[in-house]
C-alpha cells in the first residue's frame, strides 16, 4: 500500500483542475498583455479567475495579486511594507514559516528596524499578553506578522483577536493563510488584515501559482520591477495556466469545504485515538482543536523509531519529520523548540486530504506500533 500522508507540504492536483489547466494549455496561449483577440481572451480569463478569488474571499478584484507562490508573496509583502510603509518595528510569533521568519532576519541585518518575537506557549498557543503589552509601547509604525494556522503542528491563531489589537494600535497586520485558506470559510471584511498569503499547491492546485491579498489602503510599491503586469505590482508575464488551476482548486476546495472537512476530521481522529491506545507514551504536539488535516505526534525513543519516516517511507507511507539536518546532527525544527519539545522524542507530521482513506490510517497505526515496540529508556 501507499498512503500520501504529507498534504501540508503538497497535496494532489484535483482531477477538475487538470482538466480546466489542459483545456487552457490546448486552447489559449496569447500573452494578457497583447493588446489583439489573442491577448485579450488570455487577459479576460486572469481577469475572470481574479474575480473568483475575490468573491470567495469577500474583497475587491483590486485586492488580489498573482504570484509564483507563497515564499514570494510573503517576501514582497514584508520587504515592501518597511521600505515604504515607515516601518520601525515588526512583531511575529515564533513559528513563523521560514520564508517569514528569514525574510525579517534579512530586513533586520539590512534596516535599521526592531524585531521581536512573540513567544508560544507548550501547545503553540500564541502568548496574546505580550503581543498586547509590545503594542502598546508603540515606539513607532509596526507591522505584525503572525500566521492563521502553523504548518508543523497546526495550531490556530485568533486573526479577529490580533487584528482588532493592531486596529486598536494602528499597526498594520500581515498574515501567512497558507494552511488555511481553501480548508476554512475566510471573510476578509471580517478580519482586520492588510496583507495576507496563499499558495494553490496546498489546496489541491499547481505548484508554482500563488496570490497577495493586499487592502486597498496599504498599497506597497511592486518587489519585481519590468511590465505593468498585475496593474504595476508584480512585473512579469503571468502564469496564465497556473492561474487558472489556482482559481478552480480554490472554488472546488470551497464547494466541497465542508464535506472533505467532514471526511479529513474523522480520519485524524482515526488516527490519534488509534495510535494513544495502540502505542504507548505517544504524544500530540499543538491542541486537538488545532488544523483538522494535520497531526504532529511525538513517539518514544526505540531502535527503530530513530529512524521512524526512513522506515515508514520503506513501507509506503509519505509523512514529514519534525527536524531539521544542520551540520550533520538532527534537530528540532524552530517550531518544536519553540514549544519547549523534548528533542530525543521523534517527532513526525501526518497531513491528510480528502483522498485518504479509512484503510490507509488503520495501514499506518499498523506500522508505527510495529517500529515503536522495543522501547528503550533515555
Ligand atoms: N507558509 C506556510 C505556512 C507554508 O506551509 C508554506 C509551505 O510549506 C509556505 C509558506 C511556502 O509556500 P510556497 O511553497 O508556496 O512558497
């Protein structure tokens, strides 16, 4: 058996999807920017996916921006925002992505700017207090970066919380949606946020297509200078086929959203009810109201769990691990450490979609409990 367990990093292409890209791919090639029928008729599908987009997030088609994924999005939001917006200081949770937490370690080597990270607690819960209490200094303009659900270990923060707190401070409020738009209902006029990113891979889209939400009255200048493409914010020929495959896995991803959310829910329960009664000293990283399709669980030490995903890979299951090679030791990833977690626990991430199945999880708690088996003390 192969079960595709690892849906946080990537999921599958939606058949629909890749039909409606080929129908493209076969059909439209003129550049959007040519001014002749060829042109236009490219032109008025971006325009037409653009719209999708907007009306499935509640914003405005002058909102949303194309991009080539998330890690850029991220970077031309952050990067923008401090050398135009004034920027003095960014606060950001310390289970940031990489593509965020990097980019504000390059703007701080380079401008003369203040970052402070706002801690969590064991569950990854976002510690509120201090995000208030830094607010409330106001040393000047601030940017907050905090994302709506972590990718390692799922847990959610509270958007409406954390922008009513920037509102209140006038700071503007920047939010990594990767993990959650597509899976849950967003209403941008409800949430106080000025920029926020997303990536079609991670709902059933193409690779390489992702978008800015980007509020009308924090314009930032573009990151990539040429044409006049995406009304002068991102220069660039666009991805016209990625584009069309991002704006019809996000409408099917939102058509099915409660029916998939049904199916992924009773699979992760699945999944850890089987594994806490079948092996023992198993542990749940985040909160088990966190991201319904991810499951960070911690396994005891054994001979064979030293080399858990190694083992489960030779067994046909796809999953990722919590840490990170560096100088040839295994560590915890920033996000596990952040959380105060014990680094000779190995610790795996489970992502499902709606294309796993009942057999696949009870396939999977099979062969952990058969490599968690000869514990041994540490
Ligand atoms: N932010 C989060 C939370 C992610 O999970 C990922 C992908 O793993 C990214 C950003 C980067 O997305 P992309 O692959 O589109 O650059």
């Amino acid at each position: 058996m192969r079960a595709y367990f690892d849906n946080a990093s990537t999921t599958v292409l939606l058949p629909e999807v890749i039909q409606e890209m080929t129908k493209m791919m076969e059909n439209v090639y003129g550049n959007p920017s040519s001014i002749h029928n060829h042109g236009r008729t490219a032109r008025a599908i971006i325009e037409g996916a653009r719209k999708k987009v907007a009306n499935i997030l509640n914003t405005s088609i002058g909102e949303i921006f194309f991009t080539s994924c998330a890690t850029e999005t991220n970077n031309m939001i952050l990067k923008m925002a401090v050398q135009e917006l004034g920027i003095k200081r960014i606060l950001y949770s310390a289970i940031e992505h990489h593509c965020v937490l990097h980019t504000i370690d390059y703007l701080k080597s380079r401008m003369n700017i203040d970052t402070i990270k706002i801690p969590v607690d064991v569950s990854g819960t976002l510690d509120y207090g201090i995000l208030h209490a830094e607010l409330e200094k106001a040393p000047g303009p601030t940017l907050v970066s905090i994302m709506h659900g972590n990718n390692e270990i799922g847990t959610i923060n509270d958007l409406v919380k954390i922008g009513e707190l920037c509102a209140n401070y006038k700071a503007y409020f920047h939010s990594d949606m990767v993990q959650t738009i597509g899976k849950y209902p967003v209403d941008m006029q409800e949430l106080n946020i000025h920029f926020a990113s997303a990536s079609a891979h991670k709902f059933h889209g193409p690779k390489g297509s992702g978008f800015a939400y980007i509020r009308n009255d924090a314009i930032i200048p573009p990151y990539l200078h040429g044409g006049s493409q995406e009304r002068n914010m991102r220069a660039g020929t666009e991805n016209l086929y990625g584009i069309v495959g991002l704006s019809k896995a996000l409408e099917l991803s939102v058509k099915n959203m409660n029916h998939w959310r049904t199916h992924i829910e009773k699979l992760k329960e699945q999944f850890i009810e089987g594994i806490l009664s079948e092996i023992e000293d198993v542990t749940i990283n985040g909160t088990r109201d966190g991201l319904y399709h991810i499951a960070s669980i911690s396994f005891p030490a054994s001979p064979k769990s030293e080399l858990l995903m190694f083992n489960l890979d030779i067994e046909g299951i796809s999953c990722s691990s919590g840490s990170a090679c560096s100088s040839g030791i295994e560590e915890d990833s920033h996000v596990l450490q952040a959380i105060g977690h014990n680094p000779n626990r190995k610790t795996i991430r489970f992502s499902f979609s709606h294309f796993n199945t009942v057999e696949e999880i009870d396939y999977a708690i099979g062969k952990l409990k058969s490599f968690c088996q000869d514990k041994v003390i540490i």
